[in-house]
C-alpha cells in the first residue's frame, strides 16, 4: 500500500492548477444515463472515483472512452454513451465503495422506468441514509420497494409522472437525483428546499445543454418541466472548489503565497470569507486566486452548513490549519455526525483539540511535530497531509487510497510549489 512522506516545514509559493471538481464529476458522469446519445464531459478530473464510476455506468451499459489525456496534462475528456441500457441494477460490491453509486437511481428510474441500487450500508462519516432519496422516487410517482439489502424503485407504466418534492433538510445527493429523474418524467415537478451548492447549479446547466427544461436554478425551488427525451451534449466540469480551498490552507500553514490557476471564485466565497477572518490575504484576478499568509493566523468560530454556508468537506483542512493559530477557535460540524476522525491523528502529531458533540475547540500550538498518520476518510486525510506540511520532521500517511479518490495528482502539484513530499509504495 501506498504512504506519502512529508518532511514539513517548507512554505509553499508558486501556481498550482485546480483541478475539475469531484463531486460535479460524479453528478454529471450519471447524466450519461438518460439519453442514447453520447454526453462528453471536459475537464473531468483524473480520480479513482471517477474510474469507479465509469465502471460502475458500464455494468449498466454506458460505454465510456477516454479521449487523448498526455500523462503530464490535468483532467481529461470522456465521452459516454447509453445507447441501450443493459441493467438497471448497481450491485453491492460496487456500491458499498463508492457512496455516490446511489446517484445512478434518479437517472435510471427517469429513463427506464426502474432501479435496482444495493443499500449503501456504514459510512466512515456517519450514518448517511438514503431516506431523503427513496422520498423524493416516491414524491415523483415511484413505487419502493426493499428487499435483500437491495432498494428498488419502478415507474407505474414505465414513466414517472412527475410531482412535487420538499425536503425536510437540504440534501445535495438527494437533489441531484430528484432533478436527474424528474427531467425526464411525464409532467411537471417542483423540488423545494433543494441544496444550493454550485455542483447542482453545474447539474443543472449540464441538464439543460442536454435539452432539459428547468428553473430556479441555484435557488431553494426548482421547477422541472419533464421532456420526452434529451439529447447528447458536451460539458466542461465546474472547478474543484474543494480542492482550491484544501490548497488555500496549505498556503496558510505554511506561511506561504499560492496562485490557484482556473478556480471559480464566487463558488468558495465562504472558505476564503473565513481565510480572511484568519488573517489570510486573497487577491481575485481574472484566472486565479491568489492566498497569501504572512503574519501569522488568528484563530475562528466556524459552523458548517449547506452552501452558501461554510462546506462541511472544508471542516478537516480548516481545523488543521487553525491548529497553528494563535489562540482558541471553535468548530461546529452540523452536517455529519462523526467526522472528527482526524482528531486524534492531529492530536498524534502535537494539536491541542478537544470535542464535545458536535463542536471541537482548537487551541493553537507553536509547532506540530510529524508523525505517522492514517485517516478513515478523504477530507480528513487532506487535514493530514495539511499538518504534515507545516509540522517539525518527518509526516507518513498511511492509506493514500482515500486521498486519491479525491485530489488529482496530489504529491506533484505539491512538490511543485515547494513542499518536499513525495509518495512511496511499500510492494
Ligand atoms: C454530498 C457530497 C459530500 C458533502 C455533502 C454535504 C458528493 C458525492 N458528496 O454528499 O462531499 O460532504 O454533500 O455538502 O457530492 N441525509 C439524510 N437522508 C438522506 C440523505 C442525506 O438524512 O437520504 C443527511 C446526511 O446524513 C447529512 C445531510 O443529510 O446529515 C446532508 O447530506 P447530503 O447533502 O445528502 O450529502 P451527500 O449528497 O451524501
């Protein structure tokens, strides 16, 4: 299995490239589902969730080619094709790794009328149910069905008939797969509380390209006129605004200046809003985002929450970072029960944090001390790599597999605005 190793202490100056966003990607990837046309995504960033995801679409059917990425360029392009679809089902295996398989129900359910999605199951951040998805089927004309650990849901008559969907609380997942099954059913939907966060905006106006009729786009209420069928498209996936914000924290534990190339700066304004607070300067130019820290960070309450809240996969990185402020921050987490993981791994390493419920106090110390490190999940794992690069000595973090499921090309982009890290495979 795969480390990286990072000997801290080096500030970061230089461009580093942002990569397409993940979480776009794999609510875009699904969209391929719901025309026999081929839909091609541009940008799309190189990730195992990614791959996982192409496979996962070509066990129902989806052909997907990648088109000539060089080894040394970001992202690449992909063209899917759904001609016919072969199954309808998205088995365990596939499932139980990768969360956003249930994102294929939505796209399924509006173009063939039924969906087999094995539950998810346990969650390293949380319980993570799928309850909201299984009502918004429902609320659209779905009938449901549990059996075996599997969910299935069908289209009386083999189309939905469309519907008004309201979320109790606002759920990107859940939202993305109302408005991929309602585009295609037989009458009008309305979605209200749907999430707001720029990877629906960017679903949406994928949607669109491919013939859907939508508005309200990026606002609390959707309206869905259902088509009878949508055609192929080409689409360019939204920048990472996660990644650029990971990136961000890495310019202020360092104490250095990092130039984000390509970000899409009005979709993170509340991660570089709390920079700010931080004592971090940001400088918006016309195709990058330039973080500057010089004088030290001051420390922050912070509260996670849907966007244009302050995004719960920032959580991990912040709290590393405001590790080394000088004095007490207070961190909320309000989305997922449970993902404090990195806690004691950051503990491991020097910081001084303790939880309770839901909020974790962060006392800023003056220096961090490397260790080795694992974390159970993505974020968390970037927290990692975050404390490693501004902590005394030598870092390892051990299962680089959940930093590769999200950040393209980590330790290259890295080391080459200065950070000394690098990956070492251990067979
Ligand atoms: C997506 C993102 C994830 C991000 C999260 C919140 C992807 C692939 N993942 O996850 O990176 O952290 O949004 O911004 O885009 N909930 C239910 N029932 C459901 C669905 C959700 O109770 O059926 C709860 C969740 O447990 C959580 C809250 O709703 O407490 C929000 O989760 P949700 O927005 O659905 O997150 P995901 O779409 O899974």
């Amino acid at each position: 299995m795969d480390r990286i190793l990072i000997r801290g202490g080096n500030r970061l100056s230089g461009r580093l490239p942002i990569s397409g966003a993940k979480n776009a990607a794999l609510t875009l990837m699904p969209c391929a589902l719901l025309t026999e046309e081929p839909l091609t995504l541009r940008n799309l960033p190189r990730l195992a969730d990614v791959d996982g995801f192409g496979h996962l679409l070509n066990q129902l059917g989806v052909s997907t080619m990648v088109e000539g990425s060089r080894p040394d360029e970001f992202g690449r392009v992909m063209t899917l094709k759904a001609g016919r679809l072969t199954s309808t089902v998205a088995p365990y295996d596939i499932v139980r790794k990768m969360r956003a398989s249930i994102l294929v129900l939505g796209p399924l359910v509006g173009r063939a009328g039924e969906a087999t999605v094995s539950l998810p199951g346990g969650c390293a951040i949380g319980n993570r149910p799928i309850d909201l998805h299984l009502k918004a089927m429902e609320a659209l004309g779905a009938e449901i069905e549990l059996a075996a650990g599997y969910v299935k849901a069908m289209a009386p008559g083999g189309r939905l008939p469309g519907g008004r969907v309201s979320f109790p609380i606002v759920s990107v997942g859940a939202t993305e797969n109302a408005l991929m099954a309602a585009v295609l059913a037989k009458g009008p939907s309305v979605i209200e509380n749907a999430a707001r966060e720029p990877e629906i905006v960017d679903l949406c106006n994928c949607l669109v390209a491919m013939g859907a009729s939508i508005s309200g786009i990026g606002t609390e209420t959707i309206e869905i006129e259902g088509r009878d069928r949508l055609h192929g498209a080409t689409y360019r996936v939204m920048p990472d605004r996660i990644e650029a914000g990971s990136y961000a924290c890495a310019a202020a534990i360092t104490g250095g200046s990092l130039d984000l190339v390509g970000v899409a700066a009005a979709d993170m304004r509340a991660t570089t809003a709390a920079l700010i607070d931080a004592g971090v300067t940001i400088e918006e130019h016309a195709d990058f985002l330039r973080v500057t820290a010089t004088n030290g960070l001051s420390p922050l309450t912070l509260s996670t929450a849907p966007f244009p809240g302050f995004a719960t996969d920032m959580q991990a990185q912040f709290m590393a970072m405001l590790c080394m402020a000088d004095g007490a921050s207070v961190l909320t987490e309000t989305i997922f029960e449970n993902r404090y993981m990195h806690v004691p791994e950051l503990a491991r390493m020097g910081a001084d944090i303790q939880v309770r419920g839901r909020t974790a106090v962060v006392r800023g110390v003056d220096k961090m001390i490397g260790a080795p490190v694992m974390a159970t999940d993505l974020r968390a794992s970037m927290s990692l790599i975050l404390a490693g690069l501004a902590a005394e000595g030598e870092t390892q973090v051990q299962r680089v597999y959940h930093l590769d499921r999200g950040y393209e090309r980590l330790e290259e982009k890295l080391s080459a605005v200065g950070a000394d890290i690098e990956r070492v495979s251990d067979g």
